[in-house]
C-alpha cells in the first residue's frame, strides 16, 4: 500500500514540475508533412504546380479528406493547453559538417542530418530529415498555409520522420509517421543570417537537379524563436503523393528576411520547364471534419490574455480556455501546497523505508523512469 502511495506521489510530483505536459500532448500533436524532396532525386516525378489541380488523377491520396495546407482560421481553432513548447535538440551544426543543398524542381531542398530532432511537443520522437521553402512571385506571395485567409510571401518546412520506423520512407505511409514545422516567412527590415546561409548559394544551384554542398549552421535559426505559440493539426504532404500521414506544427510567431532576400529566394531558380521557379504552393485544401488545435488563446477575451503569459499559465490543466489566465495564481498556490505536503508524506514514507519490504526494485524502476520520460519531453 505504502508503494502504491509512493509510486501516485511521485508521479503528481512529476507533474506538477513539469506542469502537466506530456502525457496530454500524446494524444494531440497532430501531423506536419512535406516529403517533397526524398522522394525526388533521380527518379524525380512528373507532376507540376500548374497540374495541382489534378494530382489526384495519378495521385489518389490528393483528393482526400484530410489534406494540406489548410487556412487557419483562429476564430476556430481549439485552444489546448496540453500542447507544449516544441523543443529542437542537434540544430546546431558545425561549419565543418557539409550540407547538400538542392535545386529538385520544385523547391529548394537542403538534406538534415538524423542527429536533429523534435524532442518535446510531441508525443513520440522524430528526427529531421530534409527543410524547403515555397514561395511566390514578384507579384504574390506564397506561403501555403493561410491564416484568416492571409497569404504570407513564403514558407518553410521542416520535415521530420516518426524514429520508431527506419526511415522516412518507411514513415510516410503510417498516419503517424511524419511530423513537420512550419513557419511563414515575411519582408522585414533586416537581413536574417541564418536564412543567407541558404540564400547565398541559389545562383550555383539555378537548374533543376544542381546541388551545392555548404557549411552547416544554427539550423534552429530559420524557425522562430518562439516555439511555445503554434497550431497543430492532421494533415498531409502538400505534393504528390499526399500522403496523409503528417502531424503538422504551424508557428504563430513569423520570421523576417530583407527585401532583397525575399528577392533572391523568389528570383534565382528555375523549374524543370526551364521557366521560373515561382508560385510552388498548393492552394488551400478542405477542412472537412477536422480540427486545429492552438496552444494558445487565439482570441482576446480579456486584457491580460495577450500571448505572453505561457510558461506559468500553462501549468494550468483546463482544456478549451477561456479561464485559463485566471487560474494561474490559484495554481501556482495549490501546487506549493500540494508539493509541501507531497514532501512531508515523502519524507514519512523515506522513513519507514526500511522497515518495509515491498519497497522492492521494480517500484524503483518505475519511479526512475517516469523520471526519465519527464525530463525529455518538458
Ligand atoms: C490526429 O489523429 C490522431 C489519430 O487519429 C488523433 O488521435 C488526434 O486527436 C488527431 N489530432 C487532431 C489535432 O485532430
Ligand atoms: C498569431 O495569432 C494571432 C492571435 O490569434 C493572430 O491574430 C495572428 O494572425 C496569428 N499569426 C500567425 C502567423 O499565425
Ligand atoms: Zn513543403
């Protein structure tokens, strides 16, 4: 009995500390996609962004119910606390480690090494596979996903594979096997470093099938800094063949990159027409019975709601929000006294320890892994 006290006192603790996060999130994060590039190296396929609206002639999954991108209206979205912060570990590459960059047709592709991955988020572990970007023209933007019907002027996506299967490949096909973050790119004032480690090599990689290798670098840098603020959803690639299999992150905060370099990224390639590399988004797709879920509050009912609160707020357990805020502070106190109390009994317990005999190996093993598991996903 004393064991079973232990074992329910120590994982409220676990808990309480990590404010309720992974368990809840296993069941939400959602999908993210875009498998556009593995697939296509040599053996690249024939379809085109002028045939979009006939993928599904060769490609039945692109008619589907459950396809990407999607617009995002924020007047809908289901607020969930249980989304966590996604959490980015290996991003930080050396210079000295080479990067294939890649012209593929329809985007430009740089490949990631498996050492990067999502580990906290997400339910389960993914690790990178590839990052692309879609854009517009000098005339439009083209972002692929919307957000209160707004187009931003590009995109990028960072895709991810599922680590229980070997290879993304593999992944692809079950509705658990991909993950990807997306995050929309804007024209701001500044030059953004991060992103010329990419731009700066276009012009040797203008025809499709051209590939450049380049340094590594903070590839955490092209994806906002603000990882807590997100939209999830299930989803699909967003090319041929669409496979429904993708867990989605879309990122609140956007990211900025200068006039020039919108130019450059808009400018510079060329499809396997030989003609301009431009406008390569798909065009929204139905909702259809799904959902999106929202980290945060997307709506403001009351002044102190802005999106800044997160980290205490989220210790909160409530599910669709609107009281969310208020509740912080009675949280914060019922959890000081819940993890006095859970001491004082812990200490109680500690002290009978040895007289006890079914404080046996296995309790602790349990205990140790809870432990475990906590630390990696919060
Ligand atoms: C995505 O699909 C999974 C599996 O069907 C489901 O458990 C989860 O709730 C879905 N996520 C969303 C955001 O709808
Ligand atoms: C971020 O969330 C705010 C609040 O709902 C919304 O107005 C804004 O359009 C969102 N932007 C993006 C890029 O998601
Ligand atoms: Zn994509």
């Amino acid at each position: 009995m004393s064991r079973t006290a232990l074992r329910v006192c120590l994982l409220l603790l676990a808990a309480l500390g990590r404010a309720g996060s992974e368990h809840d999130q296993d069941q939400e994060h959602g999908d993210e996609d875009v498998p556009h590039s593995s697939e296509k190296g040599p053996g690249h396929s024939h379809w085109s962004y002028e045939d979009r609206e006939h993928w599904g002639v060769g490609y039945p999954d692109c008619a589907g119910t459950m396809q990407s991108p999607i617009n995002i209206d924020t007047a809908k979205t289901i607020f969930s606390p249980q989304l966590r912060p996604i959490q980015l570990s290996g991003y930080s590459l050396p210079a000295s480690e080479k990067l294939k960059l890649r012209n593929n047709g329809h985007t430009v592709l740089l490949e990631l090494p498996e050492t990067l991955a999502i580990t906290g988020g997400y339910a389960q572990q993914y690790r990178a596979v590839q990052l692309h970007l879609h854009w517009g023209s000098p005339s439009g933007p083209g972002s692929e996903h919307t957000v209160n019907g707004h187009r931003f002027a590009a995109e990028i996506h960072v895709v991810h594979y599922n680590t229980k299967y070997d290879s993304v490949t593999e992944a692809m096909v079950y509705p658990d096997g991909l993950a990807v973050l997306g995050a929309f790119l804007e024209v701001g004032p500044r030059e953004n470093p991060y992103y010329q480690e990419i731009l700066q090599h276009l012009h040797k990689i203008q025809t499709e099938g051209k590939e450049v290798l380049v340094p590594g670098f903070n590839i955490a840098g092209l994806l906002p800094a603000n990882m807590k603020f997100y939209f999830h959803y299930n989803g699909s690639l967003t090319t041929p063949p669409c496979y429904q299999t993708v867990k989605w992150t879309v990122f609140n905060q956007t990211m900025q990159l200068s006039h020039s370099q919108m130019s450059t990224l808009v400018m510079n390639l060329r499809n396997d027409d030989g003609k301009p590399l431009q406008n390569n988004y798909r065009l929204v797709q139905d909702l259809h019975r799904r959902q999106v879920l929202a980290s945060f509050q997307t709506t403001l009912l009351s002044p102190k709601q802005t999106p800044s609160g997160s980290d205490a707020s989220e210790a909160a357990e409530g599910h669709s929000g609107s009281s969310f805020h208020a509740g912080d502070v009675l949280a914060v106190l019922f959890g000081v006294l819940f993890a006095v109390t859970a001491l004082a009994f812990l200490l109680y317990i500690y002290k009978h320890r040895s007289q006890n005999t079914r404080m046996d190996s296995p309790t602790k093993s349990k205990v140790i892994y809870t432990a475990a598991s906590t630390e990696n996903t919060a």
